[in-house]
C-alpha cells in the first residue's frame, strides 16, 4: 500500500531543508541546509568516488573547477538524515 507524503511532512524533511547550488555550475557550489551537514560525497553516474568530507556546518562551500563537464550524484549527510542530489558541472 502507497502512503501519500503530504505537504507538511515534505517541507520539513531533510531532502526539503537542503540545497545545492547554483546547479548547473562552472566552478564552485554551496550546500546549505537548515541542518548540520556531517559529510557529503561526489561520485560521477558510474559510481567513481570523486570526493568525500565532513562538513560539520550548515552552509559551505565546495570547488568543482576541476572536475570534467558532466553529471555527478552528491550524497549529504545531515543529523536528520542522507539524501541524493544531482550535480551538473559544466563549462565556462
């Protein structure tokens, strides 16, 4: 049986709280979220890790410049749970 998430329950999960940008992006994105971010991971879509850290903050900064134009899957970490987004690095 489906289970519908409501609104209410949406706005105040993790996946909500927490955004990366800008997206797409040529050299730098911020994670900011309304929670303590322990770590986060970059790996591309064939599952190659590219980077791993702690964060231990709210809001900061990661540079991107380095990394060849394509897609990448950025796994957050925070004390409320761990979500998925997709990153797009793209030229200048």
């Amino acid at each position: 049986m489906l289970s519908k998430l409501s609104d209410r329950n949406f706005e105040n999960s993790p996946w909500y709280k927490t955004s990366l940008f800008p997206n797409p992006s040529t050299g730098s994105v911020f994670i900011q979220s309304d929670y303590e971010v322990w770590s986060y991971k970059i790996e591309s879509l064939v599952g190659q890790l590219i980077k791993q850290e702690n964060a231990n903050a709210k809001t900061f900064l990661v540079d991107i410049s380095n990394y060849v134009d394509g897609v990448y899957l950025v796994t957050i970490t925070t004390d409320k749970g761990t979500m998925l987004k997709k990153l797009i690095k793209k030229g200048l």
